[in-house]
C-alpha cells in the first residue's frame, strides 16, 4: 500500500455536486459518534448523521458542511460522500443560519411541490369520475 498525503473527495446531493478536491483530514460523524479520517485510513463505510462535516485542504484551509443524513465511502485514497441535502459555510458561526436558512427554502420548495401534486391528483379524480357518468339522457 502506497503512503499518500491526501485524498480525492467528492460530497455529491441528489442535485449535484457540492465539493470535489483534495483533503488531508475529514472530520465527520456517524451515528455512534464523530471519526476522523487521514489519507492512509483503512477502507471502509459508515453512515452520517446530520451534522457537520470538516474537510481540511492541503493549505490548512478548511471547509465547512452542514449536511443531512449520508453515506461515506472511503476506498484507497478516494472517498465518496452522498447526502440528501448539504450546504457549505464560511464559517461555524454562521453555520447554524446558513442550514436554517436552505433547508427552509428546500422545505416551501417541497411544500409547493406537493400541494402542486394534490391539486393534478384531485383533477384527475374529477376527470375519471366524469368518464364513469352515463352519457345518456
């Protein structure tokens, strides 16, 4: 096995992608507690939490993501993230309103979505109930 300084990691959302890079640390959790991850980890998958994910750049950057619940893959130096909704930040303070803030316009988005369903749902009721009227007088 090779010793590598860093890893490949892509976060992907239903969506799209929200981050492809490199890394030299990820700091996530899972549902028995938070890990860390360093490039020469052993393979291996877990299931994330929501929660926040530190990733850690090869400059010492860091980025942050809030993230609802995922799966993490890491196989060599490579590693996968999946979750269902995610956002970065800037910072840990403003995290908190960053998340409130998306998964607030995600909710009216499904809101409206599903109230637009019900109306196409009771219209199409309405149709197939006028097929079954008998047609003479």
């Amino acid at each position: 096995m090779s010793t590598a300084t860093q890893m490949q990691v892509k976060i992907r959302l239903p969506g799209g992608p929200l981050f492809d890079g490199e890394v030299i640390q990820i700091n996530a959790v899972a549902q028995d507690g938070a890990f860390g991850i360093l490039p020469n980890h052993t393979d291996f998958v877990s299931a994330l939490v929501p929660s926040v994910l530190l990733l850690t750049q090869p400059d010492g950057a860091e980025r942050i993501f809030g993230i609802d619940e995922g799966l993490l893959v890491k196989s060599g130096h490579k590693v996968e993230i999946a979750v269902r909704r995610g956002v970065e930040s800037h910072d840990l303070e403003t995290l908190g309103h960053t998340v409130d803030a998306f998964f607030e316009a995600v909710e009216d988005d499904e809101r409206i979505a599903r109230s637009a369903l019900s109306r196409l749902e009771a219209n199409m009721v309405r149709r197939f109930a006028g097929l079954r009227k008998d047609p003479t007088p």
